[in-house]
C-alpha cells in the first residue's frame, strides 16, 4: 500500500491491463531509451548552480506534485535527437 491508503496494481492487474489494451488494437509504447550518450569532459555547473536557477516557487510545485529531485547535471550534443512528449505529433 501507498501513503493514504492507495493500493498498487500487482502483476495480475498489469496483466488484465495489457489483454485489455490488446484486445482494443492498441499496442503498448515502451520507455524510449536514450539515443545519444551525454557529452564527456565538458565542464558543466554544479547541480547546486544548476538548481538555483530554476525559480523555487516552481521547485516546490515539481516537489509537490511528482516528488521531483534534481540528481545530476548532463549535457548533449545539439545534434541530439529530442523525444517528442506523447501527443505533441
């Protein structure tokens, strides 16, 4: 169980999910792996410079609603192919 009581979908229910989803034609979207590799050996800003120029009343949004935490500072290449969000086609 989940913080207020909410409980989670176990293997049986992702199952039931996926025959459902299947049986009306459509096809499960798998996580896009990344396609390019960050770029190595460039100096990039602290996760603490980074950080501090997102606004904090934004930060506490991110918080509140997905428990966002800032993990790591990367960056890649401008060729790099971006992943449209689904639906933005």
């Amino acid at each position: 169980m989940v913080d207020g009581g909410t409980e989670w979908p176990d293997e049986t229910d992702e199952s039931a999910f996926l025959a459902d989803a299947a049986a009306r034609g459509e096809e499960p979207t798998p996580v896009a792996a990344p396609k390019t590799a960050p770029v190595v050996g460039e100096k990039l800003p602290s996760l603490d410079e980074v950080v501090a120029r997102v606004p904090a009343p934004l930060r506490a949004l991110l918080d509140d609603l997905f428990r966002a935490k800032f993990t790591m500072v990367r960056r890649y290449p401008a060729e790099a192919p971006r992943i449209d969000p689904p639906g933005a086609n």
